[in-house]
C-alpha cells in the first residue's frame, strides 16, 4: 500500500472541495486504499489549523475520520532540509519516520525540492495521477464519479 504525508494546506483545502484531487485522496485514505501517515506535530498543527478555518462540522467530521484512519508514528527524525520554512521539515521527518513514498503538498517550498531520500514531493493532481496508473482498476474514480453524480 502507497504510503502518503497530506500537508494541512491538502487537507484544509481538499476537504472543503469535493471535486478536488485531494478530496480524492483524503477519501482513498479513509477507506485505507492509501496509507496516510502523522506524527504528533503534523496531528497537532492539522487539527489547530482545521478548527480555525474550516466551519462546517461535516468537513470536521471527515477530517477526524480521516485522523482515525491514518497512522501516527514516533517522531524520531530531526532534518533541516527546508531552510527558507523551517517548519516544512516536520512533514519530511513524518514520511521518514513512516518510510512514506510521497509528501502531497501545494507548498512551493516542499515542490522545489522535488524528491530527498527517496520521498517525492507531489501536488495532489500528480500524486492522483500516479496512484490511478499503479491501480488500474479505476476503483477510486467510479466511486468518485458516483458520488458526484448521486450529490446532484
């Protein structure tokens, strides 16, 4: 199972976007398709953030499970790759720390990295597009597109 790191920016934006690839992926991860991954500092910094800008206790709902779902390692890795935002480091050591394959971010400063030790930093429409071609059974997406069209 592909294991991911979904930045707050993902969370926060996807989940109040239905249509949205990281809608999409928060979705995957709720019925544990893709492993999604945390540690207590991404957990406590997602949930401050969540409850300041999102309103709608149903995007809250969908986030905590999502919380529920996903696995919490031990912050073990201390990296100072990101020099210019010290604060994007705890989402490396997170995927280090859970030997996550991608960070999904829309971060600037993480995408201009673009890969260290093997963790690629991806925006959700890219991380998408790589988890629809290693599943080609297109499960996700006739799900997705149910739902869009059962929503209307």
């Amino acid at each position: 199972m592909i294991k991911i790191i979904l930045d707050t920016n993902v969370l926060i934006t996807g989940v109040q976007d239905e249509s949205s690839y990281a809608f999409r992926i928060i979705d995957a991860c709720r019925k544990k398709k893709i492993q999604a991954i945390f540690n207590r500092p991404l957990l406590k910094e997602n949930r401050l953030k969540s409850r300041e800008l999102i309103k709608e206790r149903e995007y809250l709902k969908i986030l905590e499970d999502f919380y529920r779902k996903a696995k919490n390692v031990p912050h073990r890795s201390r990296v100072q790759i990101v020099k210019w935002d010290k604060e994007d480091n705890k989402l490396v050591e997170a995927a280090i720390d859970g030997k996550a394959g991608y960070i999904v971010t829309e971060d600037n400063d993480l995408l201009f990295l673009g890969e260290y030790n093997k963790i690629k930093m991806v925006t959700p429409q890219e991380f998408w597009r790589h988890y629809q071609a290693e599943n080609d059974d297109n499960e996700e997406w006739d799900d997705w597109m149910k739902g869009i069209i059962n929503g209307f």
